[in-house]
C-alpha cells in the first residue's frame, strides 16, 4: 500500500528561475553569467594555443573555402547541437560542464580563419581591433541582456522569426560559398541583429524556461549567441 501511496503521489514540479525568491533568482543569473564569464576566458585560452600549433591552424585555414567550408560549417552545427543536447537533457552538473567545454572548444576552431584574417588586415593594429570588437560586443550584449532583466519580458515569440533568418543566412552562406559572390557589408549588418535577437530569445529563456539548476545550460545559450554577435562585429572591423 505504501508503495502504491507514493507512485499516486504528484511529484512537485522544479519552479521556473521566474518564480524564485528574488534571492535565488539573483544567485542563478550569479552563476549563469559567470560560467558566461568562464567561457569567454577558456576560448580565449583556446584560441592563443590553437594558434600556437601551425597544424591546427593551417589545418583550419585549408577548410576555409570553397565547399570545405560548408563541411566545417556542418561539422560545427553537429557540435552545437550536440553540446545543447547533451546539456539540456541530463541533470548531470558533469555532463553539462563537458558539453559546454565542447562547445566552446568548437567556437575556437571555426573563429580560427576569421581572427588570422583580422590580425593579417590588422597588422601592428591587431590587438587594437581585437579589443574594439570585443568593447562593441560586450556593450551590445550587456545592455540586451539588461533590457531582458530588467523588464522581465518574455521574449519566446522570436523564435519563430530566429529560426527563418538562420536559414535564410545559411542559405545565402552556401548559394556565396558555391557560386563565388561575396555576401558584403549589410549581409553581416542583418547577422547582428540576428545575434542580438537571439541575445534576447536566450536570456528571456533563461528567466522563464530554465529552472533553478540549469545554469550551466542558460550559460551555454548566451555564450553561443554572444560569440554570434562577435564573429560578425569583427567582420565589419575587419572589412574597413
């Protein structure tokens, strides 16, 4: 009878970061930003010893072109996917730690062409530039992100409209990549405010989808929608 009891018995349902204590909701947007935080720092990390290995790098560079760029664009869609997977569907604080690690080591590998690129163009100027993209996109997203907080706005209806733009920009990546045609200066305009779009769908998500220990997963969110919105501010620099 006592083990009929508890399997009728309803399970209490984890609330919503939206429905915590203004406390506990402070301590989960504490940890999901620093674990934001510690991501950028590991891709930095990342990137310097990439660039340390002529291997990677050129390895990197020789599938930047032509149809082989679409396999590492693939690749690295697999990647995300599994990564957001992996960190959304295990309760494991483990799992979610390695999907975030994959994640942000896959976001240094494909950023490898565009930031050799950027220090080439640069030259002497390159750490100026680095660091011009880096203000720009930080400031972008630290008042998206604000917005969001402050104004507890649920902003799920974009993604609809996210999810459209991404495939209309992969299309025209593939149709420029196999016929030649550079997509330009608005091209990357439009995929900014397709990051900071997405800026603000991953931040409304973690105030009103994620539960109190999926903090690691919000992280994981922002950080790729971050890194969005730094690939393509520092294409616009590096284009001048």
């Amino acid at each position: 009878m006592e083990e009929i009891r508890q399997f009728n018995e309803p399970q209490v349902q984890e609330p919503m970061v939206a429905d915590l204590a203004q406390e506990e909701q402070v301590a989960f947007y504490r940890k999901t930003y620093g674990h934001v935080a510690g991501a950028v720092l590991l891709f930095i990390a990342v990137e310097a010893i990439f660039f340390q290995i002529p291997a990677i790098v050129n390895f990197a560079f020789s599938l930047a072109e032509g149809w082989t760029w679409l396999l590492l664009l693939g690749g690295f869609m697999f990647a995300t996917s599994k990564a957001e997977s992996m960190a959304m569907g295990t309760t494991d604080r483990n799992t979610q730690y390695a999907a975030l690690v994959l994640y942000v080591v896959a976001e240094a590998f494909i950023f490898i062409p565009l930031i050799g690129i950027a220090l080439y163009v640069a030259g002497e100027g390159a750490a100026e530039l680095l660091n011009q993209a880096a203000i720009i996109t930080l400031s972008l997203f630290s008042g998206l992100t604000a917005a969001v907080l402050l104004t507890k706005k649920d902003f799920s209806f974009l993604k609809t409209g996210l999810t459209i733009g991404f495939f209309i920009a992969l299309g025209l990546i593939i149709a420029g990549t196999l016929f030649g045609f550079d997509l330009g200066l608005w091209f990357s305009v439009g995929m900014i405010v397709l990051a900071a779009g997405s800026i603000l769908y991953q931040t409304s998500q973690m105030v009103h989808k994620y539960k109190q220990e999926q903090y690691v997963a919000a992280s994981l969110g922002l950080f790729g929608a971050l890194m969005l919105l730094f690939w393509y501010v520092l294409s616009i620099l590096s284009s001048d």
